[in-house]
C-alpha cells in the first residue's frame, strides 16, 4: 500500500515540496547523507603499514592489501599521505619521446592524464612542464573522464552534479556522432565556483591532491615545489 503524500516546507530552504515523510526537499537531500569511510585507517593499521611497506619491494603494497583485506589503491594511497612512498630514482631520465608526448598533450589533457600515460607521478609532470616553459593549462577544459579521476567519483556523480546546476558544463564541439555523444567541457574557473559554492558535494580525501592543490592555489605550490628543487 502507497501512502499519501503531503505539501510540506524543506526544512533548510523552506521550499515547497511533496513528500511521505522527508524533512528536506531534493536539492538539500544531498547535504544530509551520512558519508561512512569505506577504508577506516585507524592508529594500529597506521603502525602496521609503517612498519611494512616499502615501495622498492616489488608486491608489497598487494601483500599488505590482502592481509587487510582490502584493495591495492587504497594502501598505497594510504603510503602516499603518510609520507612512505619513496621517489623516483633520480637516474630515470626523461626520455626524448617522453619530452616530445609532452608537447604533444600540452593544453589538450591535464597533467594527470599525461602522468597516467607515461607511468609517472603526477607533481614530476607537472615540474616537467614549468622546467620546460610549457604551459600546461587545459584550454578546451576537462572531460567526464579527468573529472572522475580528479575527484576520484564515479562519473554518474558528476552528471548529477550537472543535472542539478551545482557544475557547469558545456559540450565539447567534436567530429563524434550524436549517438557517441559529445564529452563534457568544464573550465578551471566553473570547477572553482562548484568547490567555493558547494564543498560538502565531494569528498576531499578522494580528490588527486596535487591537482586540487595547484588549482585552489594558482599554481603556487608547484612554484615553490619548483624552487626548492632548485636550491
């Protein structure tokens, strides 16, 4: 049996709406879902991990993964925000045809597109980039795909957040079929905007952080990145 519905008030924005029983409407439903962490690392994990990875150890991070019974990823992004990834020799050159994807890419795909392709890390790309005087700006804007990984959310997330206005974005003008579809095009400045107007849309320790860092900050702190490795 279906009940009935009823004209209330959303409790945040007083908007009209109907409903059985729910207190807000369905553009503030969103701002009051209980986000639960899926990898809870706790202070004795943290300890374990530190004590057993070690990034030069070819399987490591798996090892760990399955004693915790978790996925790859989430260890070694863990590794990464404890500080226990250990860099890239410095003898792993950039190659000739490395340099030269680089010029290729640069302006069509961000930075951690190109590190994704190139097996490298994301701030290595992006120092690669301010050595060279390249500029690395996206001028076309991001696809749905970079968006997904720069957020680290499914893409059906994102359409959401386009759907309900809380993201800009525009099609991209491409020689693709109305059925392919065009892919999406989001600016730096309209993926400001949605963080400014709504910060509790996504989760932040899901985002790439380098990216988002560079992106809140303009740029400074790859520029002091690039200073110190100077020195």
């Amino acid at each position: 049996m279906t009940g009935i519905l009823h004209k209330v008030r959303c409790a945040d924005c007083e908007k009209e709406f109907e409903t059985k029983f729910a207190r807000w409407c369905p553009d503030c439903r969103w701002k009051h879902r209980v986000r639960t962490k899926k990898y809870d690392w706790t202070p004795g994990r943290d300890a374990a991990l530190r004590q057993r990875y070690d990034s030069r150890v070819r399987g490591r991070a798996a090892e760990i993964a399955r004693a915790f019974g978790w996925p790859t990823w989430a260890i070694k992004k863990r590794a990464r925000t404890l500080g226990l990834a250990h860099p890239r020799p410095e003898f792993n050159k950039w190659t000739p045809e490395e340099i030269e994807y680089l010029w290729n890419h640069a302006g069509e795909r961000t930075a951690h597109w190109i590190a994704k392709k190139l097996g490298r890390s994301e701030t290595s790309v992006v120092l690669k980039f301010k050595r060279l005087k390249i500029s690395r700006r996206v001028s076309t804007g991001y696809t749905l795909r970079e968006l997904e990984l720069c957020f680290g959310v499914d893409h059906r997330v994102i359409e959401r957040w386009v759907r309900e206005g809380k993201l800009f974005a525009q099609r991209r003008i491409t020689g693709r079929t109305d059925k392919q579809g065009d892919p999406w095009m989001v600016s730096d400045g309209d993926i400001l905007q949605f963080i400014s107007e709504h910060p509790l849309a996504f989760r932040l320790d899901r985002v790439e952080q380098t990216w988002f860092m560079d992106l809140i900050l303009d740029g400074a702190l790859i520029r002091k990145a690039l200073e110190g490795a100077a020195a």
